[in-house]
C-alpha cells in the first residue's frame, strides 16, 4: 500500500511517500481500504517528536479516517466486508495516513450517507473530543454560558454547535476573518483575539473549553464565575492549575468507542452540528498539509483524499 511516513523525527521535510507493508486483521479487527483521512495538531508534534520519541521506524501518522471495510479478523461479526466506516485510533496506534489500516471493530461505527468520506475523517477525532469536552467533562447545561477559545479550529466549531444545540449561549475567539463563519454555526459572541483582550470584555462564563492553550488557558481562568469550571486540550496531558480556588481545571478523557461515533452521526443527521470547511490534500502533499497545520492559520479541517 502508498503511504505517508518518517523515518526519523523532523520537520515537514522528514516526511515520505512510498509503499509500506499491507496490514493484516488479527482477531477482532478488520481492515479499513482508506478514502480519506484527517490532519490533526497532534499529528506534527508526533512527527517532531513532542509527544515522545517513537521506538520504531518507519513510523504511519495519522489517527482518524473513513474508507470501507475491506477484511474482517477471526471474531468480528458485527461489520462486514463493504461496510462504509469511520474511525478514530486506539490510543497508542496511528497509521490513518495510508491506503489501508487495521483496526479493532469494536472502536469503528458504520457511516451513514448524512455524512460523505471527507466529511466523516474531519468530524471523527475533532467530534469525538469536542463531545468528550462538552457533555462528558464540562456536562454544559441549558442557560449556561461557555467560552471556546480558538472558535474557527475542528474541534472547537464542533463545539460550538454542540454547545448550542445544548441550549447554552456560546462565546468564542477568532481572527476578524472568521467571524462570519462562526456566526454562521451558531456563535452568539466572537472576540478578535488580534483587536480585543478577551478577559476585558469576558465574565462571568459557568464554563470554559480552551482548544488554544499556552497563556490563553492560564489566563481564561479568569472569566469563570465562582464554582465555573474549564476543560483544556491544548495544554498537554494536564490541565493547568488555576491561581484562584473557586474554580475546577479539567482535561477531557477522550476514550476511543463507537458509541461517542455514533453520537457525532446523530448530530448531524440531525441537522444540529454541520461539517467543518475542508482544505483538501493528496496524500502526496503530507509535508503542505503539515505546514499549514502547524501555522494554525486556516479555518475548519485538513483531509487527505487517499482514494
């Protein structure tokens, strides 16, 4: 199969195109043929070895896609060959950046035809995390006011969709460039994070979900009321602490299931959350898609077009 690798940490540049291994379904997984697979943050530090360094070369990236099934493993009877899926990775196993992947069936869920293939990798981990983020960790409320720091990202404009069809009035910050788009999915207010100090305008907010990390988390603490609470996943695998007592700093577990799957398929069936912008790539173009993540200057989601 054609794949996206490296062969050793680095820059854009280390990455590669080339033929790898095919994979193979042990018991309990199938194999997905790829049509499309998602660019994510988490992808580059990987790649430059910020999220520690790997013990194995040549080494897959990539942790969320949609395709068809194409093998079943000894077990496995609840999909079947031909079944049209999407799905994130099991925590610990990349490998989205290639024709084809082997998975656990048990963490893919069928897609449904609500949502095409480019669709379905872009709101796979992006939905996964923003659901985590916002029913699971922060159980927002109806009548509550959130702020999501860094509005026009995957995860974030999930989020703010989520959180609006929760019945909560949602806040966010974004280049004036973006505010359009966000008033467009639901936004109630938009700071220009370039023109206007959020914590001079903001207050008062029962929750915070900050995408952005660095000095923005530290500092959104600061517009909870007291007993708010906020949930970062910008900021590592801990949540920052926060200099004030009153206030709870979480950071979602963002567990791999189908169920959480099927709930983004709900939502959009459902008319309540829509697919992100889509810049598109080959999967030939992986060093690009790279350099524009990395920037964090574009609006919605990176997917590469495998088949």
């Amino acid at each position: 199969m054609k794949a996206a690798f490296i062969e050793r940490h680095g820059g854009p540049e280390v990455l590669k195109y080339g033929d790898m291994p095919d994979p193979v379904a042990a018991p309990g997984e199938v194999v997905v043929d790829i049509v499309a697979a998602s660019v994510n943050g988490a992808d580059w530090k990987v790649r430059e070895g910020k999220s520690g360094q790997l013990s194995k070369f040549p080494y897959i990236l990539g942790r969320d896609f949609s395709g068809v099934v194409s093998a079943l493993g000894e077990g496995v009877s609840d999909l079947r060959i031909g079944d049209e899926v999407f799905a994130v990775c099991d925590v610990g196993q990349e490998g989205a950046y290639a024709e084809k992947i082997a998975i656990k069936a048990a963490i893919v869920a069928k897609k449904t035809d609500c949502l095409s293939h480019v669709d379905a990798a872009a709101l796979a981990l992006a939905g996964l995390t923003a659901i985590c983020a916002i029913e699971d960790t922060l159980k927002l409320k109806a009548g509550e006011t959130i702020l999501i720091q860094g509005g026009a990202g995957g995860v974030a404009s999930f989020a703010i969709q989520l959180a609006k069809h929760l019945g909560a009035r949602v806040i966010t910050t974004a280049s004036a460039a973006n505010h359009d788009y966000l008033r467009k999915i639901g936004a109630d207010e938009i700071i220009d994070y370039n023109a206007v100090d959020f914590t001079k305008v903001v207050q008062d907010c029962d929750a915070v979900f900050d995408t952005v990390g660095g000095d923005v988390a530290q500092r959104s603490f600061t517009v909870l009321k007291p007993g708010g609470r906020a949930a970062f996943i910008g900021s590592g695998a801990q949540a920052p602490k926060p200099e004030r007592s009153d206030v709870t700093a979480l950071r979602p577990s963002v567990g791999r299931d189908r169920p959480h799957l099927e709930r983004i398929v709900a939502l959009v069936a459902s008319g309540a959350v829509r697919p992100p912008e889509v810049t598109r790539y080959r999967l030939s173009e992986a060093a690009a898609a790279h350099e524009l993540s990395q920037s964090r200057h574009f609006r919605g989601k990176l997917v590469f077009i495998v088949r």
